[in-house]
C-alpha cells in the first residue's frame, strides 16, 4: 500500500537522456582526440585514464589531463580549442548507424506512454551530434554545455530539461552513463538509471547494460527515492 501510494505521488512523465556513453558512444573519438593532444605535448594519457573524463566538461577534462603540469592561460586555451578542433573533425564521420541499440525501441515506446523526452548533456557539440545521429526532432528539450550552466556533479543541466518540459523533477527519470552524471541527476531530486558497469553507476536507482536492455515498465514502477 505505501509503494503504491509513493507511485502515484509522482508518476514518470519525462525522460531527460544524456548524450554520449547513452544515445551514442562517442568516448572514442573523445579518446582519439585527447591522445593526439598529448602527444603534441609530451603528455602521457592512456585509455584508463580516459575513463575518467566520461561525463566530464571539456575544460575539467584538460586539467584531468595535465595532471598537475602547469601551462599558463593562453596555453590552456588553445589545448582547448585544438582538441576540439580535432574532436569535431571526428564528428564527420558520426551518422545514424551510430545511434546506440536500443535507443530508438526506447524513444518509441516512451513516446507511446506520453512521457517527455529531453536530453541534457554537458558537451558544447551535443547539438551537432544529434543532428548527425538524425535525432534532433526525437526531443523537445536540449540543455548542453553552451547553457552556460554549472556542470555535472551540478543538477543545474537535468533542473533546466526538467523546466523546459514543464516538469517537476520529482516526475523526471535521467538515464546516465557517468559518475557526475548519476550524482547530478540525484541531487536534482529525480530517479535515475545508469548505464554501465556497477562500479561506475551503481548509485543509480535501476542499472542497465545499455539502452537495449532498459524495460520501461521497471523505469514506470521505480519508487520515489527517500533522499
Ligand atoms: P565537449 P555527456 C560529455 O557529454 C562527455 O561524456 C565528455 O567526455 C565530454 O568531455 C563532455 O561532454 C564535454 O564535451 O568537449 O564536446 O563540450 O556525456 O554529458 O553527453
Ligand atoms: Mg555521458
């Protein structure tokens, strides 16, 4: 009886997406990227290192990334841009097969219950690679990291999808791949479901291989967290 009646407290109405390591993989390219990066300049980055820049801004990621190596502003800056230069070089190659499996039976069947659909990503490109996902219409919401908002671990992305849609948060279910994203989606008072292993997203209420293992009926029924 008390499940039930914290069910119908607040029924899910939306489901805010993140964007990369969810609707798509573009870790690699990120990869790719900033390996070339450091290469360019006697840095050492592996793949493991890698790991931890999933779900992390661009600029958090650098500083991720010198480890402690000082490099005054202008040097800063430029690591910046050319790592993106080339990151979005990458993004040419990005179309609609890449568009993860799953994704499309979930937007559907979301679509189906009434429930609406955003995606708030930390990443500036997240409007390019929608677009090159053939994804853009699929959404009426998209918050990224031109907001100008505070990133992930920050709730700020996921309370601004949720505002955009004309939801409470308490409505809002966030799918994530990324620690802060997990992190982010709970301080913003919504359920959550991680994508990935449970050492990376165990904090999440429900955890998921990948999209095409993800049963919306269990998101419908997940209880309102007491936090
Ligand atoms: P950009 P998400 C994040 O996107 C990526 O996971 C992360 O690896 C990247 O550094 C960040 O966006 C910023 O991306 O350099 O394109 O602005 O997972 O929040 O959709
Ligand atoms: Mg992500």
């Amino acid at each position: 009886v008390e499940d039930a009646a914290r069910l119908t407290d607040a029924p899910v109405e939306g489901l805010v997406f993140d964007l990369d390591g969810v609707l798509t993989d573009t870790a690699e390219q990120h990869y790719q990227a900033w390996k070339r990066l450091a290469e360019r300049h006697g840095l050492v980055f592996d793949r493991e290192r890698n790991e931890g820049l999933r779900g992390v801004s661009r600029a958090e990621s650098l500083r991720l990334l010198l480890d402690g190596v000082h490099v005054d502003e202008a040097t800063f800056e430029r690591m910046l841009a050319d790592k993106n230069a080339d990151y979005v070089r990458a993004l040419d190659g990005l179309g609609p097969d890449d568009v993860l499996p799953g994704a499309h039976r979930v937007l559907e069947d979301a679509r189906s219950r009434g429930w609406r659909l955003a995606v708030a990503s930390s990443s500036r490109n997240a409007r390019t690679v929608l677009d090159r996902l053939g994804l853009t219409s699929a959404f009426e919401a998209l918050v990224d990291g031109t907001a100008g908002l505070p990133a992930k671990p920050a709730p700020d992305l996921f309370l601004q999808a949720a505002e955009e849609l004309g939801l409470a948060p308490a409505g809002c279910v966030v799918i994530e791949d990324a620690a802060s994203g997990v992190a982010a989606a709970i301080a913003a008072g919504m359920r959550v479901v991680g994508v990935g292993p449970v050492q990376r997203v165990g904090d999440a209420d429900l955890v998921v291989d990948g999209l095409d293992s993800l049963d919306l009926d269990a998101v419908a029924s997940l209880p309102v967290r007491d936090r």
